[in-house]
C-alpha cells in the first residue's frame, strides 16, 4: 500500500509541469489612459456688463478777480455705478496680458451751502466714467487675478445756488482727463463666460473752471476742483473663443 502511494505522488509531480505548461496565460489588461482636464483658455476677445459703487472726492477753490485763492473746502459724494466693458487678452503659459476699454454711468452728486457765503450753495455732480487701461494677470485654470493701469475721463458739471430757493445761478461742465491704477478677480464659472469683481482709483488732478454769468459775486466766478475717485465693480464677461485644450492630467 505504501508503495502504491508512493508511486502515486510521484507520477503526480511528473506531470504538474506538463499539466502548468497547458495553461493559458493570464490575459493583459492594459490601463485605462488618465482623465484630462481641460485647462480654461483666457484668450480672446470679451464683451460684458457692470455695476456697482463710486465715491468721488473734491475740493473746492474760488478765484476772484484779482488772483486770490479762497478755499471752500472738500466733500464726498458717493453713488450707484452701471456699465459696460469690451476688451481683448492672450494666455502666454499662466500669465495673461490685455486691453479694455470701460464705460459707466455715474450718479455721485453732492450739495452742500457754501463756507465762502451762506447765501450760495454748490453741487457738484459726476454723471460718466470711463477707462482705458493695459492689464497683466497671472491664471491658475479658471481663476485669474490682474492688475490695471491706463487713463480714465470723467464728466462733471459744477453748479452755484440759491441756497434760498434752489435755483441755479451758474454752472460749468467739464471733461476731466487723469490717471487710473487697479486690481480685480475674475473666475471662469463656464465655458465662455465668466464674473469678478474689481477696485480701481482714479487720479483726476486740478481742473479749473470759469462762469460765464455775473449773477453771483467775483468770488465765484473761477474756480479750481481737484477730484479723486474710487470705485468698485461686479462684472460679467462673455468671451469670444474656445473654452481650452486638454492638455494637462488630472487623477
């Protein structure tokens, strides 16, 4: 019996070779390629909408006649802002370069009597803004942050009053040129559109302006405004273009 087992077990490891050759081998499955996530592309040309909140700055000067200042001091006035953009970038890698032009209406007015004589009051009004700026932003995917710079207008109209009745004795309008510096956010949240916000200040130096009416006294008939603005914006851009190419992995 020991010798038919034996026998057995050998007869069985002679042919355990045979029998493993016989297999088939274990099918190869290659990995699936990874997912690509497409990389938002900032290139192209935008148009879009926006609105928000302004303060204007000024301070007042009179010059009479004979060439002496007289100051009537500074004021605040803040307002609703709404608008519209329309520009053009390129993405070189992450950094992305532009231009854009901006256009708002304003609504920034104050009223105040004057420290000079009580018997007049002067508003001033800005009522328009624009903006002409470069941009250079840095990118990661669909969130971009930017600095601007370039030039900015804005259209003011200067008014003295009955403080009395409210009647307008004189005014003079005028449309200031100066400088603007800013920064903003922007965030792809689709495939061609995009929203932000923004904050930009305005540097609108001196303007002088002159009266061509002489129902008010000497002292009023020049005067010297110098004007500072800031301003803060929610936009929202529709981009011109494709949304991007896959060309990075994601796990």
């Amino acid at each position: 019996m020991k010798k038919f087992l034996l026998s057995a077990a050998v007869a069985l490891s002679a042919a355990s070779p045979a029998l493993a050759a016989d297999l088939a081998a274990r099918p190869y499955t290659k990995a699936p390629p990874p997912m690509l996530a497409p990389i938002y592309d900032w290139t192209g040309f935008y148009i879009g909408a926006n609105g928000g909140w302004g303060q204007s700055r000024n301070c007042v000067d009179f010059v009479g006649v004979a060439g002496t200042v007289v100051g009537d001091g500074c004021r605040e006035r803040s307002g609703g802002l709404v608008g519209g953009q329309i520009g053009y970038r390129w993405q070189a890698s992450q950094w992305v370069f532009g231009l854009e032009a901006q256009g708002d209406w304003a609504d920034l007015s104050n009223q105040r009597v004057s420290l000079i004589d009580p018997l007049f009051s002067t508003r001033t009004k800005t009522d328009g803004i624009g903006l002409f700026t470069g941009q250079i932003g840095y990118a990661w995917n669909a969130s971009l942050f930017y600095v601007k710079g370039g030039a900015a207008v804005t259209d003011n109209r200067f008014s003295i009053l009955s403080t009395l009745t409210g009647t307008e004795l004189a005014a003079a309008s005028a449309t200031r040129w100066g400088g603007t510096v800013g920064a903003g956010w922007e965030y792809g949240f689709a495939p061609n559109w995009s929203a932000g916000i923004e904050y930009d200040h305005l540097f609108m130096g001196h303007a002088n302006n002159s009266f061509s009416v002489n129902a008010v006294p000497a002292a009023f008939l020049n005067n010297r405004i110098s004007q500072d603005v800031d301003m803060v914006t929610l936009r929202i851009n529709y981009r011109f273009g494709g949304y991007g190419a896959p060309i990075a992995a994601r796990y």
